[in-house]
C-alpha cells in the first residue's frame, strides 16, 4: 500500500474511531473494530475511484485542440492567414470575418505575385483583414491570426523601422479606421478557415470574395464551430 493511501486509510479509521466514540456516548451504539476497518476502506475507495474520475476529465479537458469562439454581440471577428509557394512565387491570404452567431460576413482569398518572408506575409494578411473590416463598415473588430509574432508586433507601439515594422504600422493604420478593435493570437487549429482560404489562393490566378456566404471549401469548418460554440 503506497504511503498516500496508508495516510488516507489512517485519517478514515481514526474519524471511524472518533464517531464510534460518539455513538457510544450519545446513542449508546458500539461498532465492532472490523466494521470501522471495513468501512474507512470503502470509504477510501471512493474517495480514489471519485479522484480518478476528476483527474480524467482534467486530462481530457487538456487534450481538446483550441477551438475558434464567437465573438461578443456586436463585435465582429476576422481570422486571418498567409501561405507561400515560392517555387512559383507566389503568395496566398485567406480571411474568414463572422458575427456572434458564427455567420459569415464576407470571407476572401487573395493571390499575390511574389514571395516574402513568412512574417512579412503574415503581416500582410491581418493588413488585409483591417482594411476587410473598414469596408464593411464594421464599428468593433477583433483580428486574430496563428503568426504570434505579428499579433504581438501589432500590440506593442514602440517604434520599428525594419521593413517588418513599417508593414505593421500599416497595420495598425488600417485599424485604426475602426472605431473598436483588438488583436488576438490563436493556435492553428482555431484559425483553419482562414488556412484553407490561403491555400485556396496559390491555386488560383485572381482574388475571391464571398459576401454572407462560406465558401465552399470551408463551409464544413464554419457548421461546426458553430455548433460547438452554441
């Protein structure tokens, strides 16, 4: 018996012990010896077998991927994303803008000739997904995308006169022309539609755009986040 079970078994028996004395003085009911023995076991029993069960669920609560959220009633949420093919140089962006019920607003994806860095076109892509919310007119936005860098860039203010930083000031100056709005960093499994909106464009020659209606090829992600997230 391991010393963390013989503890518990000591604590069980001398509480027994301590309400037999009780029972005695009170009721005058005397257990027998082994019926305290036998009832701290079941009684450690339990207790395990209701430990392991909460361990479990914390475990499989840890296990569950990070999966996209609903923004806020009158907020809107843009996901964004960059991929590369620079064999054919060229650049793909992907964004996916839905309300609080998980609808889609408008979804693009945009072809760019050329290739640049990962960050540089991930920068890019949340331009894209600012200048996105100022079209539509949008007054609270939140930008998330799975490039930590660039989500932390945009939130720091100090002054960067890389070229990286002068993509990011633009940034922030298309979102600024949003009365509200945030930046958030999520894991890639949280942001898959605008993934597969970026792959989608080094497929193709010209940009798309999608107003109130999922595209195709996410329209399976965008059910289910819905109703994952009711």
């Amino acid at each position: 018996m391991g010393g963390d079970k013989l503890f518990r078994l000591f604590s069980k028996i001398s509480r027994r012990i301590w309400l037999r004395r009780n029972g005695w003085i009170y009721d005058k009911t005397f257990s027998h010896p082994n019926q305290i023995s036998h009832d701290a076991e079941i009684a450690v029993q339990d207790y395990e077998k209701a430990n392991a069960v909460e361990h479990k669920k914390i475990l499989e609560r840890r296990e569950q991927p990070p999966r996209w959220g609903k923004p806020t009633r009158g907020w809107m949420k843009v996901n964004v994303d960059a991929a590369l093919n620079k064999k054919e140089g060229k650049m793909g962006f992907g964004l996916v803008m839905r309300d609080h019920e998980g609808r889609v607003v408008v979804a693009k994806s945009i072809v760019r000739l050329g290739t640049w860095d990962s960050a540089a076109a991930e920068a890019l892509a949340a331009y894209f997904g600012g200048i996105s919310g100022h079209e539509q007119g949008v007054q609270q936005l939140i930008l998330e995308g799975d490039a930590k860098q660039i989500i932390e860039a945009i939130k720091d203010e100090g002054q960067n006169l890389s070229l990286l930083g002068q993509l990011i000031e633009d940034v922030r100056i298309g979102l600024n022309a949003i009365p509200m709005w945030n930046v958030e960093h999520v894991h890639r499994e949280a942001n898959k539609v605008a993934h597969r909106l970026a792959k989608l464009a080094l497929t193709q020659a010209n940009d798309i755009v999608w107003l109130e209606e999922e595209p195709p090829c996410i329209r399976d992600i965008v059910l289910t986040e819905q109703l994952l997230c009711q």
